[in-house]
C-alpha cells in the first residue's frame, strides 16, 4: 500500500506539470495575392506563458529562427523585433509573446497559381529561475496565390539595407546552413505521452535483468533469497523490499548526476559513463571483486554476493540491499539500447520528472524480486539448494571474469597499453589483498588478526590505486577533415570514411545520399550492427548500387560534436544509423539494424540521388 501510495503521487506530480505546455503559435503570410517580383512577409507571433520567456542570443540564433521553404520564393533574413528586456549583448529577452518576421520575394518565373508555403518557428523558453526547457518547433502551412505574370524587375538583394531590429543570421538559419533539419526533442508532452514513456521506462527496467549485464548476477542474489526463505518465510518480502530500496536509491543518484550536469549547462547524453576510463576502472574493479568472491577466495556478507549461508539475518539484509546497488551498476552498462526510445524524453525534463522516470526504471528492475517478496509461492518454481548450487556459483565467477576482459578491451581503447599495464598490475594487488582478507580475517582468528589483515588489505588496495591509477592528462589525436576531403575511417571496410557535417551537407546539395554510422567500442549493439549488417559483403553492395556516401563516427572516447549531432536528432546515445535522402526528412533507424529494414529504406532514394 505504501508503495501504491507513492506510485499515486508521482502520477500526480505529473498532472502539476501539465500547465506549463500552454505556449501557442500563430502564423501569417501578407499579401495574400501576389505577382512574380512583388514582396511579402511571413510572421510567426509566439505566445509566451506567465513565468517564461523566450532567451534570444543576437550573435548565435541557433534556437530562435522562422524559416520557410519553397521554391518560387527568394526568403529574406529573419527581422527580431526589440526585446522586452536587455540583459547582455549576448541575451535578450521577450514576453509574454513575440512576432518574428521573414519577408520574401516571388521569384519572376514562378508560375500563377495557388501556393502552399511550409513554414516553421523553432524556439527555446526558460524559466524565472535560469532553467529551459529543451529547444521546441512549430510548423504550419500557408498559402498565397500568384497572380498573372507581368515583367517587374526585382529581386533580392543579398546585401538588403539593414534595420536597427534586423539580426544577421549568417549561416545559422537551416535553409542556408544545412539542408538537415534539427530534429529537436519536443517538450509539449500530452498526458498520455507521458504515461506512455513512463511506461516504456517501468518496461526497460523489467528487460534489464534479463541483459548480459546483470543476468549472471541476479541468481546469486535471488539463491540468497532462498536460503533466507528455507529459515523464515516472513523475511523474504523484508529481503526483496531492501533490495529494491538499495536499487532506488541507485537510480536517484543516477538521476541527480544528469540533474546536476543540466542545470550546469553540460551535454547530457546516455553512454558518457563509458567514456570515463575512472569509471570503467571502477566498475570492472568491482566486478573482479565478486568474480573472487564467487570463485572462494574470500566471503564477505556486505554486498550479498557469497555463499548463502553467510547471508545472517543482520548481514543478509544488508547484503539485499548493497546487493540492489551492484545489480544497478551492472545494469547501467546496458540501459541505453533497452531504453533508447525513452531516454531522450527523459533527458529533456524538468528534474523532478527526470527524477519519477529514472525511479520508474529502478521500479521495473525491482519488480521481479518484489513479486516474490509479495508472493513467495513463486519460490518454488525455483530448484532446491543442493552441490549445483556452489557449481552455479563458481561458473557465475567465471561469467564475470569475461566481462572484467571485455571491461579491459574498452580501458584500452580509451587510454594506452601503458596505462592498461598499470591497471593490470592493480588487479593483481587487489586481489591479493582479497585473499589476505579471505585467508586470515576469519572468525577462529583473533580479533587483533581480524583487525590487522582487514588494515593490511585496505592499505594495499589503496596504496596501488594511488600509484597506478591516476590518468595523465594527454593531447587526444584527433583525424582532422577538411574542405571536404574524405578520410577513411579506421576499423571500417573499404568505402567508409570519417563523419563530418560539411562532408555529409555538400552530398545532399549534390544531390547524394548518405548513410551515417556513429558508434563507439564499448556499444555491443553498435558492434553487432556492423558486424551482422553494415559492413557485410552484401550491404557494402546495397549501398554501392545506390551511389551511398559512407559515413562513420567514432563515440568511444567523448566527442561534443558527436553527441550534439546526435541530440540534434532527438537521441541521447549510440548506437546511432540515419539515412539521408536529399529533399527528404532524415530516415533514423532503431538500436538494432537488420539487413531488410535497411534495404528497404535504400529503396526510397529517387533514381536521380543514385
């Protein structure tokens, strides 16, 4: 009931939230009629809620523009009008609306006729406080009717006389810029869109035990549960709520960090946590840890990962519940391919509702053990203990072994053999240490013996972190692209080369298409993608009849141009595949690629993009 009690208000903390979607747009176009020379103005009027506004920034207008796009129309620049308030050169605000005009000159050959005029608003509101929310558009079409063509000689200037209110935009508008446009995560969420991400996040969570990641760890755990189950019936449900305590409140931090790097102003984006080679050391220390641990060299009952008789009434529980935590930092490893659909939603709230959703996701990957805390007949689906139990155990060591190796192959790939010596030399010691623990810390020893070996090991464990962990700072080689020159890219097939917008931009002009690829070593499903259908013989084919430009992104170390372009796009991660066709929206394909769905979207390229 305590547990409904909350789910209650945290559907209730998203009815509050509601209200703040209310911004509207409304669009115009003047005169209505027009002839080939004759001059008009587009103007999009933002109506702007009570305790936002609208945050402009004159010298890079990369969040509030109105463009328009057809082809008998020569478009002006963009005419801002005064802000309501100057706070800086560099930012001006408006409200409680403001009117953006674009003005436009028919072109002396357009033919008469009724037109129909595509247009779009994008903008980016912020609240009292400093916080925004993520950049936002608005789209319409109008329509305008071309009358009898007569000979008037006029044409646009690039070069227009400028007004006080008239912003350069210089290559900041799309139309000029880019011929992709940004695919910005939306922020005027409905209810049941909400519900519904909500949804996909409880969804993810629950998938997630069953990923490479956590799935060798979860029966320990759950033969932990069991062992406690065989002595008390009535503390299996106190043992599968600790563990889930210990799994939200993992989530929670989680959820602050991305909090805290949004309000100062970082890149969020999911897989960072990959690219930090303390992080990874950490992680995979952990993990060895338990790996020696299931293999017998040493018992300990704090984390919950021994052998069951160890787990004491006092012990085991905390053990469930250190046990939620470690199962939350496998986990995270692998969250980004089951949630890839949801996490861009999720990174683009306000904190308190980034907070419900990373605490949805802990919820569904606590649910399974909590349904055995509520209904312990589930229990008996479950084998006895017995011998095969201890061989479970010793075979999971081993299971987490290969994941300490491929943990080592993604150190390497973001650091240097030097330093992944270093970190080998590390392991040694740590594990050493774990079995001077496990030798003499045992209880027909004296407490003085106890006390001097636990001493003992710490103070190896940190001697050899502050010896041979710390990174050196180095220059980061980085494969420079320029005047469109096509690089090849490394660990990719002939016909591959290194991503670069300017690249990508003047193919589309040229009317190619392009595939783009951008993925990172430690990204499993990235691998797959290339290994099973990108880089096979017979889709290098696919692409070759079609006249594809191959494009491919490295993510394995932090990249901000990466990860904003990927943004752009409304994702927050890798693996990331978009098809772009000339003249067409961005095909963006799924986190798992497949040879048909691939070649199907090949097949939408027009014969002249070939």
């Amino acid at each position: 009931m305590h547990r409904c009690l909350k789910l209650l208000l945290m559907f209730c903390l998203v009815l509050l939230i509601l209200p703040i979607f209310a911004q509207s747009v409304k669009f115009s176009i003047s005169p209505e009629v027009l002839k080939p020379g004759e001059k008009g103005v587009i103007k999009a009027t933002l109506l702007i809620p009570e305790g936002k506004k609208q945050t402009f920034n004159p010298q890079n207008p990369e969040y509030f523009y109105l463009e328009a796009s057809h082809p008998d129309l020569i478009l002006g620049k963009v005419i801002y009008p005064k802000p309501t308030q100057v706070v800086s050169e560099e930012e001006w605000n408006y409200h409680p609306q403001v009117t953006l005009t674009l003005p436009f000159t028919v072109k002396q050959t357009a033919k008469t006729g009724n037109k129909q005029i595509e247009v779009l608003l994008s903008y980016n509101l912020c609240y009292e406080t400093g916080m925004c929310d993520p950049p936002e558009e608005a789209t319409a079409i109008l329509s305008i009717k071309i009358a009898e063509n007569e000979p008037i000689p006029a044409a646009v200037s690039e070069n227009e006389e400028e007004t006080p209110n008239r912003i350069e935009q210089k290559e900041t508008i799309p139309i000029e810029k880019s011929p992709i446009p940004d695919k910005k995560p939306e922020t005027s969420h409905p209810l049941g869109e909400i519900l519904k991400y909500i949804l996909f996040a409880f969804l993810g969570g629950i998938i997630l035990n069953i990923t490479p990641c956590v799935l060798p760890i979860l029966p320990i755990r759950i033969m932990s549960i069991m062992n406690q189950a065989q002595k008390d019936k009535t503390k299996v449900l106190n043992h599968t709520l600790i563990y889930a305590l210990g799994v939200l409140i993992s989530f929670a931090v989680m959820a602050g960090i991305f909090i805290a790097l949004q309000k100062a102003g970082e890149s969020v984006g999911w897989g960072l946590q990959n690219q930090n080679p303390g992080f990874v050391v950490t992680l995979m220390s952990i993990v060895f840890v338990f790996a020696l641990s299931l293999l017998g060299v040493f018992e300990i009952t704090v984390p919950g990962m021994n052998t069951a008789n160890k787990a004491t009434s006092r012990g085991g529980y905390s053990g469930s519940f250190f046990g939620g935590i470690f199962a939350f930092l496998m986990a995270i490893s692998c969250t980004g391919p089951f949630l890839g659909a949801a996490l861009p939603f999720a990174l683009a709230l306000p904190p308190v509702l980034m907070l419900i959703f990373f605490l949805t996701i802990g919820l569904g990957f606590a649910f399974p053990f909590l349904l055995i805390g509520f209904f312990p007949k589930a229990l008996k689906i479950i084998p006895k203990p017995g011998n095969w139990m201890i061989i479970f155990k010793e075979v999971m060591g081993f299971v987490l072994l290969i994941i300490v190796y491929t943990q080592l192959k993604t150190l390497l790939l973001l650091t240097d053999g030097e330093y992944l010596l270093k970190v080998l030399w590390f392991l040694f010691i740590l594990g050493f240490s774990t079995w001077l623990y496990g030798r003499f810390v045992r209880v027909e020893n004296s407490k003085l013996t106890q006390w001097l070996f636990t001493l003992i090991s710490i103070g190896l464990i940190i001697f050899a972190a502050v010896t041979y962990l710390p990174i050196k700072e180095t220059k980061q080689e980085e494969i420079q692209v320029k005047s469109g020159e096509l690089i090849p890219a490394p660990n990719a097939p002939e016909g591959w080369y290194v991503f670069s917008e300017d690249i990508l931009n003047k193919a589309l002009k040229e009317g190619r298409a392009v595939f783009l690829d951008i993925g990172a070593a430690w990204c499993k499903n990235c691998m797959t993608n290339e290994k099973t259908v990108l880089f096979t013989e017979t889709m290098m084919q696919e692409f070759k009849k079609k006249n594809v430009l191959l494009l491919r992104g490295d993510f394995t170390k932090k990249d901000e141009t990466l990860l904003a372009w990927i943004k752009k796009h409304g994702r927050a991660g890798v693996p990331f595949n978009a098809l772009y066709i000339p003249g067409a929206e961005p095909h963006i394909f799924g986190e798992l690629l497949s040879k048909d769905e691939v070649i199907n979207a090949l097949n939408k390229i027009p014969a002249q993009a070939e």
